[in-house]
C-alpha cells in the first residue's frame, strides 16, 4: 500500500498545532530538531496507513514533549517510560488516536515486532512488561509490588518525572538481580571438608533412572575426588545448552529492555522500499521585488528616449526614422479607435454578468413597519408590512497580468499586444484596477540576484530576470496612453517593421516559473495600494516555462560559483523534489519534466493563494495536442473536439491554472479587423463574400468567446 508522504506531513503539523517543518529522508530513524522544529520522519515504505499514523502520532509526542536536553539516566528505561508518558499525553489530546495506537500496536505484536513471540510474555523482564503494557498488551501480569510502578508510570507528567522514575526502576531492577545472584550459588553451596554431609546436594545432581546420558562413575558423591565432583556439577549446570530469556544465566536481565530495542531494529526495515531516489526539499525564496521588477516609470523614460532620443547620420537618415515612427504612431491610433467597440462589448457582458450576480445574492425581508398602501387588505392577508431588499457588496476584483516576452513570441507579439490592450482598456473603463508585467531574462545578462544566495534548497531565479512593468491603473489616463504607444512601437519594431526596438526591452527566454514566484508579493502590494479584495492573475504565454533552478552546495559545479558556496542548478530526473510553502505550510512533490513546469508552479501557486488563476495560451495545433496529451486520453480527445469546432479550447484545472484557453496564432488580435473580401473581378462574387465573412466572424467570434470566458471569471 502506497503512503501519500505529503498527507501524512500535513497530519503531523495538525498534531503538533504548529506549523512544523516536516521532512521524509532516507534515515533510519525518526528524530525532531527543536530548535529549528525540523520533524525528520523516515521513508517508512513498507509501513501501512494505520502504522505509519501511529508512528507520526508518536514522534509528534515527542516533537511536543520531549525536551532537548542531555540524559542522565539509564536510556532503555527513559525510553520506555517516556514512550508511555507522550502517548498517553497524546490520546488525551487527540481522542481519535486512541483507536490509532490500539490498531497500529496490535499490527505490530502480530508481525513480532517486540521479538518475543516464542517466550511466556509473563516470564519477561519487567521493564518489557511495562513496556509491552503501555503499548496495548492487556494479557500481562503483575504482582503487587509491580502494581506501584505501573501507577507511578502512569501518573508522570513531567520529563523530570520520567528521568526520576527511570533511575529508581533502575535501581530496583538491579537488587532484583543481585537477588537472583546470591540465590544461585546458595543452592549449589557444597561442604568442602565433608562431602558426604551434602545430602541436598546428592538428591539435586543425582541422575535419574533411565537417563540416556552416561556417568564417568556411578559413585555416590561422598566417594567421588575433588575433581570428579566438579566436572558433576558443570554438565549439570549445562545440561540443558538452550539460552534464557535475556541471554543471561539464571533467566531474564532485568536492567536491560529487549523488546525497546527489538521495536527499534523491526522498525528500522519498513525503512526504503523501490524508490531509492535523493529526497531534496524545496523553499520558496525570499524576494527583494526592487530587484526585479523595473517601475512603469523607468519602462517609459527608457522608452521615450529610446525612440526619440536617437541620434541620426543625416537629415535624410532623420526624417526616415520619424516618418516610420510616425506612421507606426497612426497604426497605434487605428487600432485604439477598432478596439473600442471589442472594449465596450466586454463591459457591457461585465455589467450584465455582475448585475446578474447581485440579483441572485438579494435578499428581501419584512421590516416590521406596516406598508399603508397594502392596510386595505388586512381581513384577507397577513402580508400588510414594508419590505426591503438587501443587495450584500461583491468584492472588489483586481488583474495582474504576466506577458510572455521571450523570443518565440517574435512573430506574434503585436497580436498579443493587441489582445492585452483589449483587457487593459476594459479594466480602464470597468473600474478595475490592473497591473501589466513582461517577463523576460535578457537583462544585464549574466548578473546574479542577491535572493538565491541566501540558502540553501530554494527555488531560485535565472539569471538576467526582470519584470516589465509596462501599465498600472495608478497612472493617469495621459500617462497610461503614452506607456501603452511606446510599449506599441517596441512590439511594433520587433515584429519586422522599419523601428529600432529599444534593446534593452528586447526579448529573452521564458521565466514564467519566476514571475509566478513574484505573484504573491505583487498581489499583497495591490491589496494594501488599491484595497482589492480578489485578485485574478492572467498568464499570456506560447510555451512553457523555462526549467525551473534551485540553490545547493557548490561541490563539483565550482564552476557556478560567484563568491559563494552556492550554486543553481536544474532540477534533474533522478531526485524527487518536494516543494513547500513556510507560511500555509502547504507541500507536494513536483516534477523535474520540462514540459510540467508551467503545471507545476502554476498548480502549486493555485494551492496556496486564493487568486484566480487564467492561462492564455498562443500555440499552433499540434504544440496543442502535445500538451494536451499529458493529460488523460479522454480529456485530451474532448479538448482537440472543441479546437476544432469553436478554434479555442479551454481546460479547467488540470493544466495548474483555474481555466486554461487555448488560441490559434492566427486569430490574436483580428476580431477588431475589417472585413476583407479576396476576389479575382470587379465584382465580388457571392462565394467570395461568403469566404470572407465566415473568416472574419470565425475570429471575431472566437475572441469574443474567449474574452466572455475572462469577464466571467472576474465578474
């Protein structure tokens, strides 16, 4: 039976009332760190749900009570009376576990995990009959003497109590046995200076009649030499070559526990199991947003000067720049003047949709004050009082926006723009407040951010990372216009017109998995500037996100290393990578696959925030089904049926993201197009307009579903 080690991790945080760091390793044996609070649990694969609960309960206990402090008292007996202590601490806590304990012990004594499956359970030393007592054996015996020390093991409370209780029961368990030493040789007491008094003697170590065992002499004892007297009682003594209970002569060793260590030694092989892989666990890292986030400010003021700023070989050379800056200002300015009515469409859904959503929260009640204009009718209805609707306040929605800026997205990028101005001028005119960020890596390339050097195991950056960002709702509407006209001009130039793109915001790789890692961060700064209560981060992207990196001990890849003993490096096929989250204490295993790493931050990222995540991605249709076949069969074959029939498709949940769209790259941005008839005479024919309209309804339709899809998730 597989154990989910995640759910079992999260079960111990519950127990403790605490948010525990919890970790599986390859060890032998469980072990918690209280300084640090670190829970280490072994990879218990051979352990079932109902053992593995136990042992988690079990370690909890001493993870709450159990101090780290050093022992000075015999560490068998601790061990047991403490065991007893922090088990009965937590089934008084947790009711639950009592049920839990009883089972997981029962499984356990059955499987011979205490070693003494073949011996009289009554006949043990009495530090194992305690301990096999405390641990749900009810089949144990004990006199009245041992009866004291069950009622005092069962009435500590402190620590202090438990290393006390362990040195009396120590020393008390070594005058049992100084008993049985002195008692031993009393029975075997011989007379030296007249052997034949020894009457006891002759009746203990005469043979019995039929014995198969021979005699060097039949002499009575009163004739036999020195000599022979001696060898008579060592075959005596050694007759029987079976061992005692404890290993010991004379029976079981009362000051050592057989069955704590047996217990320790049977739990250290549920240890291991087929997946033999390095454990890492992941943080996420701490982020100084200064560092990466380039204000909307700087974006324009680079921008402005990047455009205009320029100098020029030639007046020829000068107006040639300016006429093609000009004519891209105009392009700019016909697509504002398209867009407006693809805009007031979607305000016009958002206002229906939200008005739609008030009418179902409203509640109409009875005031109490009678209505006169209903008092006519009192004789027949009781229904004569006022009433009042009361409309509760939705909650105030805001939009974080990640734009792929990486190389692929060359060829499509005015398209995108266009899409991203569509929404930014809806939110504009809806009320709803927005941020803007490109993510890209091609900044001061081959710098290192400060963040990743910090420790070791956390998720790092790539290097050269930053985010753009480009527009923000706290700019005016002037400022704004200006930002989203030179942002226009640089997707402009590098599309292949006649600009220069202004290098520096020139495009890079896809760090989606970095910017994700800032999204918190973000959203927390738009909640405290602009009060929103609901935040949806929309992520705009042709594929997926780069590899994600982590920081671990330089060792063999000096190579990367910049003044420290800390390195990134991919995270690799043959590791299982655990990653979690300090402050929901939230974790899961993620995969190392290249094409999940968009699933996995995004789906992570999901789990631990209440933002509504939306994913728009620009692909062609066989990148489409690669991705889509990650999935299950069925979902892969319903999701190519609805691209071809409607030329988008939408997947809820299963790629990371809340919803997840799916456009041609042909259909971005042309649903504010006109319309344009191909026809080979002076007249369009009637099949040539036919041709024309179902192409530019089909995109017209197909960004006006998928912008219906959006304003539904934020109305």
């Amino acid at each position: 039976m597989t154990v989910n080690t995640e759910v079992k991790g999260t079960l111990a945080r519950l127990l403790a009332t605490e948010n525990l760091v919890v970790e599986h390793r390859s060890v032998q044996t469980a072990s918690f760190d209280v300084n640090s609070r670190v829970l280490t649990l072994p990879i218990w694969k051979e352990a079932s749900g109902t053992v593995y609960d136990l042992l988690v309960g079990h370690e909890v206990g001493h993870a709450l009570y159990t101090p780290n402090i050093p022992i000075d008292a015999p560490k068998g007996f601790v061990n047991v009376i403490e065991d007893a202590r922090i088990e009965r601490l937590m089934k008084q806590t947790y009711p639950g576990l009592r049920r839990t304990f009883f089972d997981g012990y029962k499984e356990l004594w059955h499987k011979d995990f205490f070693g003494v499956a073949d011996e009289d359970i009554n006949e043990l030393a009495f530090i194992d009959r305690i301990n096999l007592y405390f641990k749900g054996n009810s089949e144990l015996e004990f006199t009245d003497e041992e009866s004291v020390w069950i009622n005092r093991i069962s009435n500590t409370k402190t620590f202090d109590d438990v290393l006390d209780l362990s040195r009396e029961l120590y020393a008390w368990a070594e005058s049992k046995e100084d008993q049985k030493a002195a008692e031993l040789p009393q029975q075997m007491e011989v007379n030296w200076d007249n052997p034949s008094a020894g009457n006891e003697i002759d009746q203990e170590f005469q043979p019995e009649e039929g014995s198969e065992k021979s005699e060097p002499n039949n002499k009575p004892i009163s004739e036999m030499t020195d000599e022979e007297l001696l060898d008579e009682l060592e075959d005596k003594m050694y007759e029987d070559d079976s061992d005692p209970v404890g290993g010991e002569e004379g029976g079981v060793k009362e000051t050592e526990s057989i069955t704590d260590k047996a217990l320790q030694e049977s739990l250290e092989t549920l240890v291991g199991g087929d997946d033999n892989r390095e454990w890492v666990y992941l943080d996420l890292p701490k982020i100084d947003l200064d560092e990466v986030v380039v204000t909307h400010k700087q974006v324009q003021e680079d921008l402005t000067f990047g455009f205009y700023g320029g100098s020029f070989y030639d007046k020829r050379d000068h107006d040639y720049y300016f006429e093609s800056l000009e004519y891209a200002d105009s392009h700019y300015k016909q697509y504002k003047k398209e867009a407006q009515k693809s805009v007031n469409y979607l305000v016009k859904q958002f206002e229906m949709k939200k008005s739609a959503d008030e009418y179902k929260r409203a509640a109409t009640s009875k005031t109490g004050v009678i209505d006169t204009q209903s008092l006519y009718k009192y004789k027949l209805s009781d229904d004569i009082f006022r009433r009042v609707t009361v409309i509760p306040e939705g909650k105030n929605h805001g939009l974080i926006f990640f734009l792929d800026w990486s190389g692929s997205m060359c060829h499509n990028l005015l398209d995108t723009i266009k899409q991203t101005y569509n929404l930014v001028w809806f939110c504009r005119k809806a009320g709803i407040p927005f941020r803007v960020y490109a993510f890209q890596n091609g900044w001061d390339r081959g710098s290192n951010h400060p963040a990743i050097q910090e420790q070791e195991n956390v998720l790092a950056f790539c290097n050269g990372f930053r985010l753009f960002e480009f527009f923000s709702s706290r700019q005016n509407a002037k400022s704004l216009d200006k930002s989203m006209k030179l942002v226009y001009f640089q997707a402009f130039s590098m599309n292949g017109y006649r600009l220069r793109p202004v290098e520096k915001y020139g495009l890079g790789g896809t760090p989606l998995s970095e910017a994700v890692l800032c999204s918190r961060q973000l959203v927390d700064l738009m909640k405290a500037v602009e009060k929103v209560q609901k935040v949806n981060v929309v992520c705009l992207t042709d594929g997926e996100s780069n590899q994600m990196q982590y920081t671990t001990k330089t060792g063999e890849y000096s190579y990367y290393n910049y003044d420290t003993d800390l390195c990134t490096r991919n995270l690799r096929s043959n590791v299982k990578y655990i990653l979690r989250d300090s402050k929901t204490g939230y974790s899961r295993e993620i995969s190392s696959s290249p094409y999940l790493v968009t699933k996995e931050i995004v789906g992570f990222f999901r789990e631990i925030t209440d933002y509504n995540w939306i994913g728009i991605r620009i692909c062609q249709k066989n990148e489409f089904k690669r991705t889509t076949r990650i999935l299950s069969y069925a979902e892969a074959e319903e999701a190519e049926k609805q691209w071809s029939k409607y030329r988008y498709a939408s997947i809820k949940k299963l790629l990371g993201y809340t919803e997840a769209f799916f456009m041609p790259i042909q259909n971005m941005g042309d649903g504010t197009q006109d319309l344009e008839v191909k026809q080979k005479g002076e007249v369009a024919t009637r099949a040539e307009l036919n041709r024309a309209f179902k192409k530019h309804m089909g995109s017209k339709m197909t960004n006006k579903t998928v912008l219906n899809k959006f304003v539904e998730q934020i109305a």
